[in-house]
C-alpha cells in the first residue's frame, strides 16, 4: 500500500507546539515529581539557571524561592532582562544574551531554549523584569500571549521575577517534593559561596562551597579531613567514607551533571594516576577509589552537553582555546594533591591503609567473584528470572530515563507484571522466597549469594552504578507482613553494598491499591481506607468491594492500570544526617530493648487500623 507524500503533508510546528509535543527532546521526561530528574524539577532548574548566571556575573546576593502548591516563583536581584526583549527571551527560540560569550563566558544556558520550555509547558507563566526604576511584565497561558504590559515605573530592586504553574495536561497530577528541591538549591549555594537562597522560609547558605556539600550528604565523618583543592576554574574535595563502591558529585558551571562525563572520567584517572605515582606502587584502580566520596566541579567555555536537561559533560576541551578537560583536571591534581600529601603525612598514612585493606579483602573474595561471573553469565543466557526490556539507562536511546526494573515476590506477581508491562521500557526480576540478611556480612556473600549475584548482574553495579541498567529500581511487594520484610531486607541490601542507588535516587516503591471498588457503570481503585470510604459514597450504597491481599490476585489486564502513565511510586530517600549504619543497626541487627518497643508501639497501630476497617464494612 501506497502511502501519499505532497506538500500537504510537510508542516511547520509554532515553538510552543514543538515543545508540547516533544517535551522529552527539552525537558528530559515528564514524570509526576516522584524521581529527581522528573520535568517539574526541571523547569525549576531551567529558571534558576538564568538567575545564578546573574550572580555569577557579579549582579545580585540572594535569590528568593518558593512553591505554593503547584504554584512555582523566582526571584532574583540581578541585572534584570533588557525591557524591550522581555517577550521576546520568554517566547522565541534561540534568543538569548548567552550566545554571546563575552556577557555570558561560562554559562550553562547556552542554546537560548530553557525558559521557553518552561513557558511552553506551563498551563500559567509570568515574566516580571525590573531595570532601572522601570518594570516590564509579560503573562502567557500554555505559551501563548495573553497580557503584554506596557513600561511602567517602578521603585523594586532591579531583577527578575519568574512565576510559572507546570501545566497538569502535560504533567498529569503532579507534586513537588520538598527534600528534592532543598538539594538542588543547596547545591546551587555549595558551587557559589555567598550566595543567598531563600526557600519557603528556609536560608540555604555555605561559606566553604564543596567541603559543605559533603559534610551535608556523608552522615557521619569520613576517615581523614575532607580534602579541599581549589584553584582557577576548578574546585575539588574528597574523603574516604565507610562505604562501598564510589560517590560522586560533580558539576559543570554549576550544573549538576548526574551523569558525569568527561570531567569526572579525568578525575577518576587522576586520582589513580596520582596515589600511584605518590606511593610508588601500581595498585589496582579499585581499591584507590574503593569508598571514595568526592565532588568535583569545574568551569568551561561553551560547555558541550549530552542532552538538554545538561546531565552528562560530552566537552573535551575547556574552551575553544583552552586546554582539554582531561589534561587540565589531571595536571591539576597532580600538583595540588601531590603537594597536599606530602605536607599531612598522617593523611596519607590513613589512605595508604585503606587502600591495603581494600586490596586485601578484592584478593579474599576474588576466586569466589570469579566462578559467580562465570555462573551469572551461564545462567543469564536462560535466566528465567529476569525479563529484560529493550530500553537501558546506560544507551543513548532518549526513553532510558523511564528504563525500569521490577523486582517481584513469587511466580504470580511477576507474571501478572511481565505480561502488562511495557516491554520496551520495563524489565522484570523474580525473587525466590525471601532474600538474605546481609546487614554486618562483607560484599563476598554478593557473590556467594546466588540471589544477590544474579541481582546485581541484572542491575550490572558490580563496578558502582556508572554502568546501571535501569533508571528506576521498584521494589514491587506485597503490602502485608511478609511483603514488607521484603522490602527491608532488599532495602538493606542496597544500603550495605550499593548505598548510592539509594542516595542517587533510582530506589522506588510500588504503590498498589488495596480496594477495586466499583458498580455496573465504574471501578476505582483506592489505596487506603479512606480512598475506599470516598469511592463507596461516590459511587452509591452498594458497590462491590474488592480488597486485593496480594500482587498475584490481580489481574494483568488490571495490573497494566498500576504501572503505567498512572503508576504510583515511593521513592526511597535519605534525609541529612542519616546513617546508613545505625538505620541497619537498629532494624536488621540483633534484637534490641529499642526496637522491640518500637514494634510493639506499632502492632497497636496496626491493630487499630485492621479495627476501623472492620468498622467500616460493618456501616457498609
């Protein structure tokens, strides 16, 4: 069949349209504000952007945050834009200050699309400049123009006022969480000590840039003085923590680039390259960087990114006549660490023994680590645990952000899952019977384990999670007593061996609903009693009522409702100051006066709740 091709067919799209209709191409993904990089957080980055640019410049301290339910507002205290663009910075692509490098030399806004995608994509969008005793403002509703003020006097501080409401057509019923903005913005005062960010009656502050950013996420002190090298364009610190694999933090003119790039493959060689040559011994790349906790961030001209969302550094070089990134990180902590060593000898006594103990216990667990890569790669050729999917976070292939692996109890949950899922974007891991406890075992039981082995096979972290599969890891149990030991004991697994899955935000819950309530002419399902109580009114005095005990009770059919564009997930998070050490202590170790009142407290819980619930189907 012929299909027809003529001058009907080709069509020009507005900005505005372009973007709704392929907002991944700007924004990354959409989301529901559940994950880190969802597009809600970043529109509030693309915004924030434009501000910190001003501070870097030199104009304005502070900039003022805050969320209102979806209601979005930034201000800051800069130059402000020039009046007579106003309209045009905030609705006509690639326009824009920041092409010229002169004003703008290290920005990370550089293809003059970022706001414009905010605008786009938001159902309410103000742009307010004030600039010398004048004000211009300028509001649009899903990128269209709908007031275009004309000047007016004003007696306000010079600077921009942004206030945007992402757009639920696009977004669906979304929701900010408050712990995902505070880092963001926290980083942003970590790379630009002295600023001011105010947000929602919080004032994030750091005299001593990177060494703070640290101090914030490690928990506890590390095994030396954190070590801070500054210099032109490049500020790096770095410990060794308690932990395994590797963290790090890294930044591109104050960028977060999550998933690094060039500028942390350099650090990563350089540090080996530097221990080796200051100890004068070649020990291997692992056990230098075994429980390392580093941020690096450095300034480039005209920085080439992977993506829009500026997530991974694809730059070579650090401008257009400047050295390549590689070589300028390299000679850099050649002479600054080098130097540092030789000045704090008890420093580098400390990681000289970490290295050791590191290399002693990668020696003690190797031949074990051998015949389990053996095992893992016979089985994974018929592995009947794990169905993959054809989308990974690791490719270039522009769905990798919503690459998803499900790990399941039991033969019938997962197979009610593989058979509704998306096979293009979610894979799926079947657990046999419960996992083991690993809280106080070395990382050899990863490999003795044949449930871990084919675990952390599945989700390739053998070598930290650089390599990961898959953006989001759910754990998809049951929501009863077994099911949430589960839980516990994965989450332990995780938080032992490979802390940073945790702590980068790609560990998540399934949320499935408990009750399907429904009569002839609608089903709702509700994951609470009180959903249950408000879908019973709504829909008349005698629904039937379903209460799901298990995954493998529902039906695939029903189960593609719960993991699809509607799909509830709880992602698992660390607050400031937690310690991964005492969490697991205090429910995994041995048993404790503590926790045994802590359970007993909430048995009561529990059994209050199983009682209103009784109550409640009484009434009905």
């Amino acid at each position: 069949m012929s299909v027809g091709y003529s001058e009907e067919h080709i069509k020009t799209l507005e900005w505005r349209e372009h973007i709704r209709l392929r907002p991944g191409m700007y924004i990354g993904k959409l989301g529901d504000g559940s994950s880190q990089d969802d597009g809600v957080y970043v529109l509030l980055k693309e915004v924030m952007d434009n501000s910190l640019d001003e501070y870097m410049m030199g104009y304005g301290k502070k900039i003022d945050v805050s969320i209102t339910g979806k209601e979005v507002r930034v201000r800051d205290f800069g130059r402000g834009i020039p009046l007579g663009k106003v309209l045009d910075a905030v609705s006509k692509m690639n326009t824009g200050a920041k092409y010229d490098s002169k004003a703008f030399k290290k920005s990370v806004g550089l293809n003059g699309v970022g706001v414009k995608a905010v605008n786009a994509l938001s159902s309410k969008f103000v742009i307010r400049s004030i600039r010398d005793g004048q004000i211009k403002i300028c509001e649009f509703e899903h990128g269209r123009t709908v007031i275009d003020r004309p000047l007016e006097p004003s007696t306000e501080e010079n600077g921009v006022e942004v206030i945007f409401q992402p757009d639920e057509d696009m977004f669906g019923n979304y929701y900010y969480i408050s712990e995902y903005v505070d880092t963001m913005l926290k980083n942003n005062v970590y790379l630009n000590s002295g600023l001011v960010i105010n947000f929602n009656g919080n004032k994030f502050f750091s005299r001593n840039g990177l060494v703070d950013l640290l101090n914030e996420n490690m928990g506890k002190e590390g095994l030396y003085p954190i070590i801070h090298l500054t210099g032109e364009d490049i500020e790096i610190a770095f410990t060794h923590g308690f932990q395994y694999g590797e963290d790090y933090y890294s930044f591109v003119n104050g960028q977060n680039t999550t998933q690094g790039g060039t500028h942390l493959i350099a650090f990563r060689e350089a540090i080996v390259k530097t221990i080796r040559d200051f100890y004068k011994k070649d020990y291997d790349p692992s056990d230098i960087r075994s429980s390392i906790i580093a941020a690096v961030s450095i300034k480039v001209e005209e920085p080439i990114f992977e993506s829009q969302t500026k997530t991974k550094l694809g730059s070579k070089d650090m401008g257009p006549e400047g050295p390549s990134v590689r070589n300028f990180i390299s000679e850099f902590i050649k002479k600054q660490l080098d130097d540092f060593l030789h000045k704090n000898p008890e420093t580098a006594r400390i990681i000289l023994k970490k290295i050791q103990d590191s290399e002693k216990e990668r020696k003690a667990i190797s031949s074990i680590q051998k015949l389990a890569r053996d095992r893992a790669k016979k089985v994974s050729l018929h592995n009947k645990k794990l169905r993959d999917c054809r989308t990974h976070y690791n490719t270039n292939d522009s769905n990798k952000l919503d690459s998803t692996l499900f790990i399941t109890e039991g033969d019938s949950a997962s197979g009610s899952i593989t058979k509704s899922r998306n096979v293009e974007t979610q894979a799926v891991f079947s657990l046999r019977g419960k996992p083991l406890n690993s809280y106080g075992l070395t990382k050899k039981i990863v490999y003795e384990n044949e449930e871990f082995n084919l675990l952390q096979a599945a989700l390739n972290i053998e070598d930290g999670i650089e390599n990961l599969r898959y953006n989001n890891v759910v754990v998809a149990t049951d929501a009863d007593v077994d099911g949430m030991h589960i839980r516990l004991l994965l989450l332990t697994f995780f938080l032992q061996f490979f802390p940073d899955l945790v702590r980068k935000g790609h560990v998540y819950i399934l949320q499935t609903p408990l009750f399907r309530v429904r009569n002839k002419k609608e089903t709702r399902y509700c994951y609470s009693p009180d959903e249950k109580a408000k879908a019973v009114k709504a829909l008349g005095p005698t629904p039937e009522i379903t209460r799901f005990k298990g995954l493998g009770e529902i039906s695939p059919d029903e189960f593609a409702n719960f993991i699809g564009k509607e799909m509830r997930l709880e992602p698992v998070r660390m607050k400031k100051n937690d310690s991964v050490n005492g969490f697991l202590e205090f429910f995994m170790g041995k048993n404790t006066p503590d926790r045994q009142d802590f359970i007993i407290e909430n048995l009561r819980i529990e059994e209050d709740i199983v009682d209103e619930e009784k109550a409640e189907v009484k009434v009905e």
